[in-house]
C-alpha cells in the first residue's frame, strides 16, 4: 500500500472514531472524546478502591468522616435533583457512593474515582478548615467523575497511543529511533504539549463544577478561594511552572474562581429537596 492511500485509510478510520465518540460534558457543554468504556472503568476503580482500603491506614475521626459522607450525601441528592429540574440524563445514576478518610497528615489531597469512590486525606483538613472548604473540595473532586473527566483521559490516551504506534510502524521506526536517540523527549513533548494542558482544561472545569455543585448543596462558594489562598500559602511558592503541570498555577485559579462566583451564586441558588 502506498503512503497516500495509507493516509487516505487512516483519515478516515480515525475520523469515523471521532464521530461516533462525541459527547459533550454536563453544565458546560464542552466537546469530549469518549472511546473507553466507563462501566468498565468503573468497575476497574471499585476493586483499586478497595485494595486501598486495605492498604491506607483510615482515619478514626469519626466525626470528620460522618461530616464529609453528609456533604456527599447533600451534594447526591442536589446534583441528582438538578438533572432531573432539567429534564436531563443524571450522570451519577450508576455511581455507587463511596466515602473514606484517610489518615496521612503530609498528603494535602482528595480524590473521586469513576463511579463515586471518594477518599479525602487527613493533611487537606489544614487548608479546608470549615465545612464550606471541606465541601468546596468535595465538590470539586465530584465534579470530576460527574464529568467523566477520567474516561475522558483514559480515551485521550489511547487515541494518542494508538497514533502513535501507527506513525511509527509507517515511518518504519523513525519515532522510536528519534525517541530512543533523544531519551524519551517525543513522550515528553507529548505529555507536555498534548496531555498537560488537556488535563488542564478539565481541573479549571472541575473548579467550575465544583463551585456549582457546592452551592446547589448550600454550602458557601466563597471559601473556594480562601482554600486555594491557604494552599499557596502552605506550598509555600513550590509549584512547578503552569506549563509542566496537569493543574492550573494557584493565582489563575484563584482569578478565575472569582470571575465565576458571582454568576454561580445567582444561576445556581441552593435546591430544596422536599
């Protein structure tokens, strides 16, 4: 086969994936590819979540992680209550909650994994310090697996896998041999200039999200800033530059978060679930 008809092949098969993946995420409706199936990335995440829980040690403050399963218990039924106001499909409806806190005072972090499993470590507490910021970060987690933000990336990286391995096979092994002679900066450049700033993309999301789905659950949004004020003070400036992080620099998210709340407050009030 020649390296036009190649091509010609190749544009078409990709383009048919394209098509036939699109989606758009919830609220924003922003353009996602999805060609990894989530039930199976859920069910992947459900037995992570537990080899987890075997393996962390958990919390026995109790009282912190009754008060973080009542803002996911709040932060269900708003989102859900919200979708169905709208006439739209819940994207929670297969997710099978899941709450634990983890005891880890030098890990500053939270995580929601596909299909709800949620893990919030004990060293956050220090920037979250109330229960609006503990919600705010909540939220914010949720709103990642709400937007499917890791089938997302899962997809993302096997297209970019997967193209890759054709080029190679059609340059004959060109890109290995320049990767190999350049000591993985093709992977690098990659990570960089393709998956960065798509990771990017979806946490300033998630912010976004995350502020609504606080507010729906009637927490005060305006903490959201305070935390990520804390964190940058508790990172005591140690950020790597934006453009090498799959995160937003604390200053562009603290400048954003504030261009948005106002809107948030006043297109998303508190739902009253009767």
């Amino acid at each position: 086969m020649n390296r036009r008809k190649f091509l010609s092949y190749m544009g078409c098969g990709c383009g048919s994936i394209l098509l036939t993946s699109c989606a758009t995420a919830p609220i924003t409706d922003r353009k996602q590819l999805k060609i990894v199936s989530e039930a199976k990335l859920n069910a992947q995440a459900a037995r992570i979540y537990e080899k987890i829980k075997e393996k962390e040690k958990m919390s026995d403050d109790t009282k912190t992680l009754n008060e973080i399963k009542e803002i996911g218990k709040r932060m269900e039924n708003s989102i859900s209550e919200y979708f169905f106001r709208e006439g739209l499909e819940d994207p929670t409806l297969n997710f099978e909650w899941e709450y634990i806190l983890i005891d880890r005072k030098k890990v500053r972090n939270a995580w929601c994994m596909p299909g709800g499993k949620i893990a919030v470590y004990t060293g956050i507490l220090d920037a979250t310090k109330n229960t609006d910021g503990l919600a705010a970060v909540m939220g914010h987690e949720i709103a990642h697996a709400v937007a499917k933000h890791s089938v997302e990336r899962a997809s993302r990286v096997k297209l970019v896998n997967t193209s890759t391995t054709l080029i190679d096979i059609f340059s004959g092994g060109k890109l290995s041999e320049v990767n190999r002679a350049t000591g993985g900066s093709v992977g690098l450049i990659t990570q960089l200039g393709l998956l960065n700033p798509f990771n990017r993309r979806q946490e300033s999301e998630a912010d976004y999200l995350g502020m609504i789905f606080s507010s729906l659950s009637g927490y005060d949004i305006r903490e959201t800033v305070k935390i990520w004020e804390r964190m940058k003070e508790l990172n005591k400036g140690k950020e790597p530059p934006q453009f090498m992080s799959t995160h937003p620099s604390s200053d562009n998210r603290i400048k954003d978060l504030n261009e948005k709340m106002n809107g948030v407050i006043l297109d998303y009030p508190p739902i009253e679930i009767s």
